[in-house]
C-alpha cells in the first residue's frame, strides 16, 4: 500500500501476544473438573486439529454418556485430583 506510512503510526500499534495452553505431557486435558459440578474443561494445544473430534465427544461428556477413548486425557492422571 503506497500510502501506508503517511496513514498509520508505529508508535500508535500494539504487540500482543496469545498464551495457547500445553497441558503438561503434551496431552489435552478433556473432562470434568472435580469438584465443581457441571463444569467441564478442554485445554489443549492441538484446538485446530482435535476440534472436531473433541467436540464430538463434548457432546457425550455433557450428556453424562462419556467416551472410553477420553479415559486418558481427564484430571486423573494429575497427583491430587
């Protein structure tokens, strides 16, 4: 854009910067949190990739019908949970 320096200011932008979780082991975390009744949680690095699959089986999770494949990836396998 040929004019693009007359019309914008550098000091004027912002640098931000998003945190994209990476539960530890590198596996998502899927499913509910204990204690805390009706709340489940997804935290994973691989959003784009998983989404679809990950949302299928969200589906199970809030209708009480959870899948076996999800059996690995809940708070479980965290000491103190």
């Amino acid at each position: 854009i040929p004019d693009l320096a007359d019309r914008v200011s550098l000091d004027a932008c912002t640098l931000q910067v998003g945190v994209r979780p990476y539960p530890e082991g590198g596996l998502p975390i899927i499913g509910p949190l204990p204690g805390a009744d009706g709340l489940i949680i997804v935290a994973t690095h691989s959003g784009i990739t998983l989404g679809l699959a990950i949302a299928a089986h969200m589906v199970g999770l809030v209708h009480g019908d959870p899948a076996p494949e999800l059996a690995g990836f809940g708070f479980s396998r965290f000491p103190g949970f």
